[in-house]
C-alpha cells in the first residue's frame, strides 16, 4: 500500500497548482501573489486523494465514513440478500467424517472387500546387466 500523501496545495478554480508544502505558512506569499491576478485562487489541504478547507475537516470525514463502515454486520454483502454466498458450502467437522465414512463404507461393500483389485507382487525387479560407456 502507498504511503499517505497531505500537504497544503494552491488550487486555481479547480485545477491543482504545482505549489505545494507541508505548512501552510510556506505558501502564503505566494498564495498572496497569484491573488493579485488571479482571483479564484485558494489554499487547500490535500489527503487522501482529495481537497478539503482543512487537516481538521479531512480527518472528520474519514472517521465519520469508519463509524459508517463500522456499523455494518459481519453478514453484509453488495447485492442481492446480503449474504455470503459461500456460505451454504461451509460444513461442520461432524457432517464431514459422516460423508467420509458413509463414501468408505460404500466403497468396500460394492467391491466385495474394498476398491479396485490390485495385480499381485512380484520380487524386486531386476535390469539386464549394466553396460560401460
């Protein structure tokens, strides 16, 4: 994740300025300059990937969208019911042995004594003799 990014920026109508500083202070004669000619210039406060009057505003409104997103269940979701549509795949430890054990009873009862029949054993097995490079 980026790092957060605030400062003070001088802003022209709408458009960002390349102006910019961590105290307002350090923009205030410029900001004075620009507003000789220019009168729609303003000092705003950038965080978060938006302008606000000010630090105090910006932080106000990302607690109050927290308090917002805080207030959710733990069951919302977007659209529909609201609810997990992965949980109705969810089974408990009980219901997953007894599926387990009823699928290997199954399985030795149709095969009269369990699963495929394997070939018999044989010894170990032997290679032709070894050859020299």
């Amino acid at each position: 994740m980026a790092k957060r990014f605030s400062c003070w920026v001088i802003v022209a109508g709408a458009q960002p300025t390349a102006f910019r500083a961590r105290r307002a202070e350090d923009l205030l004669p410029t900001l004075r300059q620009l507003q000789r000619t220019q009168p729609n210039i303003t000092l705003k406060w950038f965080d978060r990937g938006r302008f606000w009057d000010s630090p105090q505003a910006a932080d106000d409104a990302f607690a109050a969208r927290r308090r917002a997103s805080a207030a959710r269940d733990r069951d919302w979701r977007p659209g529909g019911s609201h609810v997990d549509p992965r949980a109705k795949y969810q089974l408990t430890r009980d219901e997953k042995r007894a599926r387990f054990k009823r699928r290997l009873i199954a399985s030795k009862t149709d095969g009269q004594g369990g699963g495929t029949p394997r070939p018999p054993r044989r010894g170990p097995q032997t290679r032709g003799p070894k050859r020299s490079r």
